[in-house]
C-alpha cells in the first residue's frame, strides 16, 4: 500500500501522487483568489435560459452553465418527440431513450404478474 508521499505545504494534507497534489494546491490558490474580491464586485457568470417560456430554465436564477447542456435540454423536454413505444403509446424526443426503454418495456409488469400468479 503507497504512503501519502506528497504532502500541501499550507494544509498538510497528504497525497499519493504528485499530480493530485498540484490538482489539490489550485483550491487553495483559487479560494484565495475568491477572498481577495471586494464585497461590492459583482461576478456575473454567463448563462443560457430556455427559449420556452413555461420551463423552468427559463428564469435566469435556474438557467443552465452552457451551451451544450441547453441544447440537450431543449431537445429532451421541448423537441420533436419522434419515437414511440408501441406497448404503452410512450414517446421520446432521443433514440437512445426509447431504446433502453424498449429493451425493458413490459418486463417489470409481467415480472409482477408471474410472481402473483404462482
């Protein structure tokens, strides 16, 4: 078993690897950084909303950190939903979705119709 070999000159935390380490000493580097701004600067960080009035990401305060994830989001709850499960009428907006649903469509149902029926 590897002993902690690297150790963090300000908090003495040890480490296994020195590449975890520096990873580690960045924290400290950062949190430093955030104390040192005066309370009146205002860090505005850039976010994306969803162009679809109802949703909920919408509002500013609840809006998404990127670009790709409001892409995803808006293709997954506001897009075409162009699959369909033909069991339960069931339909998705990502293939990928309705394919793993698919591969376990109907299965916890006739799971619990067997076991009631013994």
């Amino acid at each position: 078993m590897m002993t902690n070999r690297f150790l963090c000159e300000i908090c003495r935390k040890g480490f296994q690897r020195n590449h975890n380490l520096q990873l580690h000493k960045r924290g400290h580097i950062l949190s430093w950084k955030l104390k040192q701004r005066t309370k009146m600067e205002v860090v505005r960080k850039k976010v994306y909303v969803c162009s679809e009035p109802t949703c909920v990401h919408h509002d500013p305060a609840r809006a998404l950190g990127d670009l790709t994830k409001i892409k995803k989001h808006f293709n997954q709850n506001h897009g075409e939903k162009k699959w369909k499960c033909d069991k339960f009428s069931k339909k998705y907006t990502v293939q990928s979705d309705w394919k793993a649903h698919s591969k376990s469509c109907g299965t916890l149902f006739a799971d619990l119709l067997a076991s009631t029926s013994s």
